[in-house]
C-alpha cells in the first residue's frame, strides 16, 4: 500500500485504505462476507485465519482511519461504546482515572455503572480548568479521559496542556486519551498534541449518513496498539464486513462534509447568539465562547456541533425539539441530516441530574447536530420553532 502522508487530507480520505483489489481491479475494497479463511496447511493463514480477528474490509477501515489521524495503527470496533470499553481494559483492576464531567452520557454510564463495580475509581472534572485538572491527576493515575469538544457543552480542553500535566503528575504513567468525535481528524489531531489514544464513535461524522454504529481506536504507539490488538480480537467486540463498508465509503466525503458542517453552523450559532429567546449558545466559534482562544490554535474550524438554553427554561427546551420541521428530533449528531435533541432527557438521562446541573448542564439545555442542508432553510426552521 502506497504512502500517503505526504498528500493533503482530501486525498489521503478518498485514497486511504484503499487499493484496487489485485483479483478483478475493483476499485473499491469488496466486503468479504466470510467468517473464515482456508489455510493451504495448519497454522499457515495467507492473511487472516477468523474474522474476528481480521477482515480485509476491516483492514482497510482501520488503515484508512489511522491515516487521517496521522497515526500508524487503526483498530475498528462495532461501536463507539465498544471501543471505549476495549481502552479502559487497557488498565489493571483499581485504577485511578481522570475524565471530564461534561462528558458523553453512555461513556459516564459505562465508568460509573460497569467499570466502578470492578474496582475502578473515576474523578470527574472540567478539563478546561487547569487548576482543577492537576489538582485532579495523582501519582497512581493511569488514565485521563479526554473529550474536546466536549459533550454537550462544547467546551474547549487544550491537549497539549493537559498532556503535559499528566506526564508532570503521574511521572508519565497516564495514558491520555481523546475522544476526537466531534472534531474529527478533518479538524483536529490529538496524537500529535501529545495524546496517546484517540477514540472515535464512527457511527458519527466518519461515516456520516445515520446508517451505521461504530468505534475506533487510533494510536502511533506500536506497543500499545498490540495490546489493543489483542483486546479487540480476546473481547470480539468488531464490526461486520457491511458496516466497515459503509464506513469507508462515507469517510472519502469527510473533508467536504465538515466544511459544509462548520459553514452552516457558524451561520446558526450566530443567528441564536443574536435571538432575543436565547439565554446563552455554547459554540466554540463563537468569540464569547471561554475557549474560542484555545479552539482557534488546536482546531482547524469550530465543527458543526451546537447547545443553547432558551430563557423560557427547560420547557421552552423541550417545546423547540417538537417544533423544527426540518431538525429532526434523535439522538445521535454527525449525519448528512440536521438533529436536535434535549440532552437531559436523552442522550444523558443516564447522569443523575445533580451531577448534570453541577456540570452545568443545564435541564433546559438544547443540543444540535447541523446538517449539511441549505444554510437559509436551517436558520428558517430554528427561527419558526422559536417563534413557537
């Protein structure tokens, strides 16, 4: 397979993974629907011996992935939550971890709720803090759990920062992992700000068209990715053919869908910012944001997520979600096709509402996924919702 780093990202999109298949020249990677591989003699596989453990459809996936982060190892996984499942297994039983407390409401539900019964112990903080987060990161932490932009608030973490008050803390012994989900490495590219894991629930903006759930994994480390290897194939939480298709095939539009993202909500953040119903919007392009300073150095562009409280509370949240025609109410973000939805009763109705509101989630609080539909009719719809 030829080496791309030296192409732009466009290119290394459409082109990563991927080479004609030598058989028939397709130029697409065929789905090899199989679950197993004839060896010419025992022990002996010409590539792969089970497809839990490999598929060449999954290989190139993974190649595809790990390009775009500028990494050497890529590991698909079935779904978002799956791969992060499979890095918290990276860690020995007890151990102490770091996260944000604005943070994706299954991966809260997963730390709290699974990994705590076995013994781990989670510290929950803005990450955006530094203050907070040192005094957070103990000699004994082996993890810090990074999302940025984060879940629903769109808060800013400066990577780098946080990377190197982990290595200052622990002596090095954290593992920094970044959930690059929202940002994409069309935007943003933790490994080389000092990350050393970064996660991505595919079934979002990678494949982009809300008919696949995925995860991935991306590391330059050769160690750890063994490890990781090994978990993937020993736990079997891996995608199908079908899915690693779809995935792959959405990823070689990625540069152009999230130009068109970012365009179209950087027109509706400031719409909202200017609507005399809204009380406050959280986006990073947004020159009041806390963090537009720090977004502007690690981001290529702000990305196409926004949330916004409305000063009638939370039922004038809830009432919008009912009211847009052409935002459809679902969970879930990173489609062709614009979402809304009310996070507090949605994708983090699995955080306990005092540990929402002391994160600042506020129970009003509104979370858009913007389409890449005509900008006009996105603002029209968010208007005449607003109007009510």
């Amino acid at each position: 397979m030829q080496d791309l780093s030296r192409y732009g990202f466009g290119t290394r999109a459409v082109h990563g993974g991927t080479e004609p298949e030598p058989v028939t020249g397709a130029i697409m990677t065929p789905v090899f629907q199989t679950s197993t591989y004839v060896q010419p003699a025992p022990a002996a596989a010409k590539l792969h011996e089970y497809s839990r453990t490999g598929n060449p459809t999954r290989d190139a996936l993974q190649a595809a992935i790990a390009g775009l982060e500028g990494a050497r190892f890529g590991l698909s996984f079935a779904s978002g939550m799956a791969a992060v499942d499979t890095a918290l297994r990276l860690l020995d039983q007890g151990a102490h971890v770091v996260a944000g407390d604005d943070l994706y409401g299954g991966t809260y539900r997963l730390f709290t709720k699974v990994f705590a019964r076995h013994g781990f112990e989670f510290t929950f903080v803005d990450p955006s803090d530094d203050a907070a987060l040192r005094a957070a990161l103990r000699p004994d932490t082996r993890m810090l759990w990074l999302e940025t932009p984060t879940n629903p608030l769109l808060r800013i973490v400066d990577i780098a920062r946080a990377a190197a008050a982990a290595r200052e803390r622990t002596g090095g012994r954290a593992l920094v992992v970044v959930d690059n989900t929202f940002a994409t490495p069309a935007l943003q590219n933790p490994l080389g700000l000092g990350a050393h894991l970064v996660l991505h629930s595919t079934t979002k903006y990678i494949n982009g068209h809300s008919d696949v759930v995925g995860g991935a994994l991306v590391t330059d480390d050769p160690d750890l990715h063994a490890r990781l290897a090994f978990l993937q194939n020993a736990v079997g939480g891996v995608p199908g053919p079908w899915d690693c298709f779809l995935t792959l095939r959405g990823l070689k539009t990625l540069h152009l869908r999230m130009e068109r993202h970012c365009d179209n909500a950087e027109a509706v953040a400031a719409m909202l910012a200017a609507h005399p119903q809204v009380a406050r919007v959280h986006y990073p392009g947004l020159p009041g944001h806390p963090n537009h300073a720090v977004a502007a150095l690690q981001m290529k562009r702000p990305g196409g997520m926004i949330s916004f409280e409305l000063k009638g509370g939370v039922e004038a949240g809830r009432s919008v979600c009912t009211r847009t025609r052409l935002f459809a109410l679902a969970e879930s973000l990173g489609g062709v096709e614009s979402l809304i939805e009310h996070p507090a009763t949605m994708t983090h109705a699995s955080v306990a509402p005092e540990v929402r509101r002391a994160a600042g989630l506020a129970d009003g609080l509104v979370r858009i996924s913007v389409g890449i539909e005509d900008r006009a009719d996105l603002i029209g719809d968010l208007e005449q919702a607003l109007a009510g």
